[in-house]
C-alpha cells in the first residue's frame, strides 16, 4: 500500500520560497503511469490543485499559478517536491500529496486517487 507524508516548514514569511517534500513508501515514483500531485486547500475555501510530476518526470501545473510553481523529484530517494515562490498570506493553506493513475490529474476527489498524505499546514506571515 503506497503511504504519502508531507514535510516542509510550517511558517514562510512573505516573499520567500516554500518548498514542501512529499516521501514516498510502498510504490517508485517512476512505476509507468504513475502520477505525483500537489493539492492545497486555503482556510475556508475549496481544494485547489497545484500540479503534477509524471513517472517519466514530465510536469503541469495549474495556469492559475504557473509562474510561481515548480515541482522535482528524486528518484533515489522516492520523493518530490514542490516549490512556490514569491509567497503571499494567500498561499496560507494545509497542503497535501496525492497520487493516481492518469485519471487523477487535474482531480479534486479523494476517492479519484489511491493515495493522499495526512497534509501539512504551511502559514505564510511576517
């Protein structure tokens, strides 16, 4: 069973870069088809999905914020990561890995992946 945990600092200060580690356990994030998502979720608001990195290293992001997002892995050590520049209090959210088959890319539904990690909550403030 493929288990997901998210680790990063809980506090950036404005302007800064946040960078957030996904570890993976139980599967290769270079098994074919599969795909490597980050989804965050604001206080208050709706799940918003952030990007994938594909099997094959391939990326997308969401046009909302493509030009702040980045998202690499490392293969050795079964993990990705994301990273956000040019952080706002806006960026404040519990963020979360996820992964799926192709189906899942793009998607909001838990149900639509086959795994989620527990989240981590990042606050962006001075």
């Amino acid at each position: 069973q493929v288990q997901l945990q998210e680790s990063g600092p809980g506090l950036v200060k404005p302007a800064q870069t946040l960078s957030l580690i996904c570890n993976v356990s139980g599967d290769s994030i270079a098994r074919a088809h599969g795909y490597w998502s980050w989804i965050r979720q604001p206080p208050g608001k709706e799940l918003e999905w952030i990007g994938y990195i594909s099997y094959s290293g391939r990326t997308y992001y969401n046009p909302l914020i493509v030009g702040r997002v980045s998202i690499s892995r490392d293969t050795a050590k079964n993990q990705f990561t994301l990273h956000l520049s040019s952080v706002t209090p806006a960026d404040t959210a519990v963020y979360y890995c996820a992964t799926g088959g192709p189906e899942s890319v793009g998607r909001l539904r838990r149900d639509e992946y086959v795994s989620w990690g527990q989240g981590a909550q990042v606050t962006v403030s001075s």
